[in-house]
C-alpha cells in the first residue's frame, strides 16, 4: 500500500511536471498563437449585405473575415483576436440607423466600419458623433466629412469633391470637350456626385449644357438619353454606381451614341459593370482604382507582388480556386489593414485614443495610401487612380488601350 502511494505521489508530480513545462512553453514569445488569453478588440461593421448594394457589401466583408483571420493567426493585434460584429443594413438608411446604437451600446464595439454607400452612412454619423465612436467608412459623399466630423474618417473611395475634378480634366485636356451632359442618379451619392462636377466646371473650362437625372432602381433610361442625345454634347459625364450604370450602357447602345463619349465615376468600373453592360459601354471611360487592373499588371509590379498576389492566396484559400476578385474587396482588406495600424498606433482600444491616433495616422493599403491629420479626414491619396477602358472583357489603364503589356513599376501606390 506504501508502494502504491509512492507511486502515485511520483506520478502526480510528474503530472505537475508536464503541466508546468507546458504552461511556460505556452507563455513564451511567438508561441500557442492564436490561442489568445486576452480579451478580443471588437470592431462593428455596416455593410449593405442584402438589397440593392448587396453586390458591393458582401466582397468587403469577404475581405475583412479573411485578412482578421489572417492577422489572429498571425497574433491579432496587442496580442489580442479581432472579432467583428456585422449588421445588415439591407441597402437600408434606416437599418443603417437601427445597426449603429447596437453594436455601439449592445456590442460594446472599440470602432464602427461603415457604411458603404452615403445614403447608408449620412443617419449613422450623428450617433457616432454623439456616441464618441470612431467610424472608419467607404462612403464616397463629400457630407460624409465636410464639414469636418470629429469621429468620422474615410476609409475607402476618393470623395466627390475629389474625383469630380478629375473627371473634368481628363474630358477637357484628353478629348476636348467643353459642353458636356450631366447624367447622375438621385441618390445621395449620385446628387453630390452631381454638385462636384457642376461647382467645378467652370474652373476647367467647361459648360454643363444640360442636367438628366434618374432613380438607382430605374429599370430604363431611355427617355434622359434621347434628351441627352439631342443636345449635342461633346461628352456625358455619368455619376452612379454599378447597377444602374448597366442599365445606361445598354439604353446607351440601343440609342446609337457611341459617337458620344462617356465618362463614369470610379464606384462604375467593376467585373460585375462589365458583365451586365456586355458590349455596350466598350467605349467609355471610367475612373478606378489600381486594384480593379491588378490581374493585368507585370507579375513583377510592386503593387501586385506586395498587396493584390497576397490577398489573392487569402481569398482563394477560404472561397476556392476561382473566387474572382472584385474592386470591394479592396475596401475591406484595406479596413482590417486600417484598424491593425490604428490600434497599434494608439496601444489600446481605448475609444478616444483610437481617434486621436488616426488624426497622425499614415498607413499604406491595399486601396493606397492614407494619411490623415486633424483638418483632413479624408485621407485618400489621389495617384492611386486614373481612367479605365474595358478591353476584351477586362478593365485596362486607358493610357495602355493600344499596348499588349503594362510595364511593371516600382512604386505600388502610382496608378499606371
């Protein structure tokens, strides 16, 4: 009996043994991740998931679930997960609305992504601003951040206020134009989309000749373009997003205007645009980002080989061998990337340090660089991009529409 206790006391303090050697080897620097005793960095995210933005919601959070999983496999950040909260705002302002005070209050989220489009974005921004929560969002309307939000900051495409000016130089100093028709849908994005191009235009020259608007939904455009059609213009400067733009090339065509060019906003040139207008807009002009002509650029390219490649594997990984990349998976790689460099910047997910951090914030993405301080909420760095043509079914710089390869280039935030 004297020999089994001594056995058994041997036998526990091997057990004691094990147990400490683990403990330590679980403890050391660069091991048992991504086992994480800490508590999680929660994120809130908006997106439009369901209804008429769906197709532009669900590639962004296809891309922040992969690269957070990327990055706690990797350690998380502080050494701690992160954790994302979603809410369907179902193409919704009102959802967006409900969504906001929920993951703020309920989820007790560090941070809100979102929205993606203004309609959605405008209702959030009085309760961020009264909450105290940083809000990292993809819209694109100028009111978004001007007048300046002390919580809201801009993590995805180039403002109105921005791209409308380069709509105009490049209709002016590349195809000459001076009378132009104003196509735009009345949504909030398309409307102040509207009123960049017209402030700015007489500054470049230019004269809007006439003004045509129609509804994000609208199943034809017939009628705005026969009108278009009859006013001569040099150019259509159109102001919308996927869907509706689809419906424009098609009504487009069948009006014979090819004669006409078009020059479209940066949220128009997608995979899904092309495939829904077919040959219809094989003539127009949009403006993009670098990311939507990743696939065509030199393998050498320093952009490819840093950010797109990379995701790339990521994507696949999770979504199978033929996931296609589209240009909303950049808003939302960029947005982990974003919340990684914030909250590394500030040591804390301390809700009012992660705000004064991103006022000193520079951080290059895979949407570009952003670099932001406390009068520039925008952050976007304009050299990301330029025009794009659709050439044999894929998007192409326009500068490139006669060559068979685009060079590679050292830079990865330049536009080619």
């Amino acid at each position: 009996m004297i020999a089994l206790d001594r056995r058994l006391t041997r036998a526990a303090r091997v057990i004691a043994l094990l147990c400490t050697a683990v403990f330590f080897l679980l403890s050391w620097p660069g091991m048992a991740r991504p086992l994480f005793a800490a508590q999680p960095i929660k994120i809130g995210v908006v997106l439009s998931l369901t209804g008429w933005g769906g197709s532009m919601g669900s590639p962004i959070l296809e891309a922040m679930q992969v690269t957070a999983e990327k990055t706690n496999r990797e350690g998380g950040v502080l050494g701690r997960p992160i954790e994302l909260y979603v809410e369907d705002d179902q193409s919704n302002p009102t959802n967006a609305a409900i969504a906001a005070p929920k993951l703020i209050r309920d989820k007790g989220v560090c941070l809100v992504v979102g929205s993606l489009l203004t309609n959605m974005t405008m209702p959030m921004l009085p309760i961020v601003e009264k909450e105290h929560v940083l809000d990292l969002t993809f819209s694109a309307g100028r009111d978004i951040t001007i007048p300046l939000k002390k919580w809201v900051f801009r993590a995805g495409a180039l403002t109105d206020e921005q791209i409308g000016p380069v709509m105009l130089k490049f209709a002016v100093e590349k195809l000459g134009a001076r009378n132009v028709a104003l196509l735009h849908s009345t949504d909030a994005s398309g409307m102040m989309g509207a009123k960049g191009i017209k402030e700015n235009a007489p500054q470049h020259g230019m004269k809007i000749i006439m003004e045509e608007q129609f509804e994000p939904n609208d199943t034809s455009m017939i009628a705005q373009l026969t009108r278009v059609k009859a006013s001569h213009p040099d150019a259509i400067i159109l102001y919308t997003s996927t869907n509706p733009a689809a419906v424009v090339a098609k009504n487009y065509q069948q009006l014979g205007m090819d004669h006409i060019p078009v020059i479209a906003s940066h949220t128009v040139p997608t995979q899904d645009f092309i495939r829904l207008a077919g040959e219809s807009a094989k003539t127009w002009i949009m403006m993009g980002p670098k990311t939507v002509i990743a696939e065509k650029l030199h393998p050498d390219d320093a952009y490819r080989k840093a950010y797109y490649d990379p995701f790339m594997v990521l994507l696949r990984n999770k979504y199978g061998p033929t996931k296609e990349f589209k240009s909303f998976h950049g808003h939302g790689a960029t947005a982990i990337a974003m919340v990684s460099a914030i909250v590394t910047k500030a040591g804390t997910d301390d809700r009012a340090a992660l705000r004064d951090a991103v006022e000193t914030l520079a951080v290059d993405t895979m949407n570009g660089r952003f670099a932001y301080s406390p009068t520039n909420h925008d952050g976007t760095d304009m050299s990301f991009y330029g025009p794009l043509i659709i050439k044999e079914g894929h998007l192409w710089p326009w500068k490139y529409k006669d060559s068979e390869e685009i060079p590679p280039s050292p830079h990865p935030m330049a536009f080619p």
